[in-house]
C-alpha cells in the first residue's frame, strides 16, 4: 500500500501564516535597527573628529547635528546627547525609546542607548 507524502492545505496554510507573521514583524523592526545603526555612528564619528577633541559641549552638539543632518536622524537630536569627557576622549551618549505598533493593541517596544566609548 502507497502512502501519501507531502504537506497538507492546513499545514500549508499555517506555515503561511507564521511566515507572515515573522515577515510583518522583520519589516516593522528593521528601519528602527537601522537607524540605531545611523544614530552609533554618527556618535561615534563625531567623537572621534580629532578637531573636536579640545571644543567645547556646544562645538560638539553642533558637529553631531552635522553629522545627524547629513543621515537625516531625526530620533536624537543635538540636544538630546550627553557629553562628557574621559581623560582625553570624548565620550558622546543617547538613550530613547521606540514604539512599533504591530496590530490592533500588540506593539514592540524597544529601549535603544548607546555610547561613543563602546566596540
């Protein structure tokens, strides 16, 4: 006697959906981690300018809103970093928060910091 191989509808149908699902989910959360991405480095190129190592907070809130201007950052702003000093580096930090609504009442919530001093 022959048995039948393969993938039923329903299974069909449910592995659709859950791919879908993971897809919706990957298009929604990857432009948030990209711009994580931008935001990094631009902190970290402005902190390592070496014409900025002696400038003072302002000088260097400006450079980053150069630098932020130019990836079109809109989520931290010149105002919205810390600046302080470690030894002879700079040491530029943010923090901020991203909600991404999936559906209905679920949403992402994500609590995006960096610094200029990580690897």
């Amino acid at each position: 006697m022959k048995y039948q191989r393969g993938v039923s509808l329903n299974g069909l149908m449910f592995a659709a959906v859950i791919f879908g699902l993971l897809a919706l989910g990957a298009m929604k959360v990857a432009p948030e981690l990209i711009e994580f991405g931008q935001i990094k480095k631009a902190v970290v190129a402005t902190a390592a300018d070496p014409a900025l190592k002696d400038a003072s907070v302002a000088k260097i809130r400006e450079a980053y809103g150069k630098f932020a201007e130019i990836d079109n950052i809109k989520r931290v702003t010149a105002g919205d970093i810390e600046v302080t000093k470690d030894g002879p580096d700079i040491v530029i930090s943010f923090a901020y928060t991203s909600k991404i609504p999936l559906f209905s009442y679920v949403s992402l919530v994500f609590d995006f910091e960096g610094s200029s001093k990580e690897k």
